[in-house]
C-alpha cells in the first residue's frame, strides 16, 4: 500500500509538472524523493526542464540580434553590435553573456535545402571570418570584436576602438587584426554565452 501510494503521488507531481509546462512556466520540477524508477524518472524530467528553459532563454536572447533596424545599423556603422550585446547583458542580468564577432566582404546569399526544409543563409570567406572573430571573443573577454576590413569601413565616431592583438583564426592563413569598440557596457558573470557573428 505504502509502495502503491508513492508511485501515485510521484505520478501526480509529474502531471502537475507536466501542466506547468504546457503552459509555459519553465520553473516546474517534480521532487526527486526515491531512488527507484520513479526517482530515475521525476530526475531525468527535471534535467530536460532545465535543458528547455537554457533553450527558451538563448531563443529570447537570439531575438535582439532579429531586429532588422540593428541588422541595417551593424553594417552601416557598428554600433548596433554593442547596442545587442548591450540588451541581451541587461535582460538576461549575466545569467548569459554574448560574444559578436563583426566582419565584412563579399557573401553569397540564398535559400538551401529542400524536401519541405528550406533555409536562408549566408556562405563565403566573410561569414568563415566573422565566425571565427565571434569564437576569438572568449579568448580575448570581449562582447564585440570587429575585423581591420571593417575599421576601414565605419562610418561613425560613436566609439572609440582598442586594438587587440592579432589573433589567428582557425583555418585562416594569414593573421587577422582585431579591434574591440569601446563603450559602457555593465560586467556580468558568465553563466551562459551566446554567440554571433555578422559578415556585411
């Protein structure tokens, strides 16, 4: 009887769970109070919870770099790319930090795949370099990294820019100069990173 009744009232705290989260509430655990299957179950319900709710908040953080007012500014000045680091720091509080890598030169643009499956993506040696300056952001602890072609190309002086020492990117050959723009952005600890890189 004592068997049947934890069994039971595992089970109610599962659908309980589970309620919550087809609502959304991304805070619902079951209480892990067994070692039996029951337990192995109301734990590995509690690690995906925590795996979905990781997710939901790197979608939410992937939505500021969406804006297409901030996709426009990042080309034309660069300014934006600190603005985004900026948003995703102050909504997420440190729970996540951002690293962008900014890089410009000719890209190839369109549509591929198929069989229901289609997306719009962006190929080139521009894009392999900016996603190579977004990963050297965690080397060098900054939220935005631009490359020497796109110093050149700024339009503005909203910023200052501090060089940084030249790193070697994967599966480049010749060594690329980085700099950082400059501005007032809070520190937070890094409990997740997301990661971006814009090639214009």
């Amino acid at each position: 009887m004592l068997v049947v009744r934890s069994v039971v009232a595992s089970l109610r705290d599962l659908r309980r769970a589970t309620e919550s989260l087809r609502r959304g509430d991304y805070s619902a655990r079951v209480p892990v109070v067994a070692t039996d299957e029951t337990g192995v179950l109301a734990q590995s319900f509690n690690t995906m919870i925590e795996g979905l709710e990781e997710r939901e908040r790197l979608r939410s953080a992937f939505g500021a770099y969406v804006d297409p007012g901030l996709a426009e500014r990042v080309i034309k000045e660069g300014a934006a790319a600190l603005e985004i680091a900026g948003r995703v720091q102050s909504e997420f509080e440190g729970r996540i930090d951002v690293g962008i890598g900014v890089n410009s030169g000719p890209v190839i643009a369109g549509t591929v795949g198929g069989g229901g499956r289609v997306e719009f993506t962006v190929i080139g040696d521009a894009v392999n370099t900016a996603a190579r300056v977004e990963a050297a952001t965690r080397e060098t602890g900054d939220r935005v990294l631009i490359t020497e072609d796109t110093r050149r190309r700024l339009r503005t002086e909203a910023f200052e820019l501090d060089v940084r020492k030249t790193v070697e990117l994967k599966g480049k050959q010749v060594h690329v100069e980085l700099w950082a723009p400059r501005a007032h952005l809070s520190d937070g600890s890094n409990h997740g990173r997301a990661g971006a890189s814009v090639a214009d």
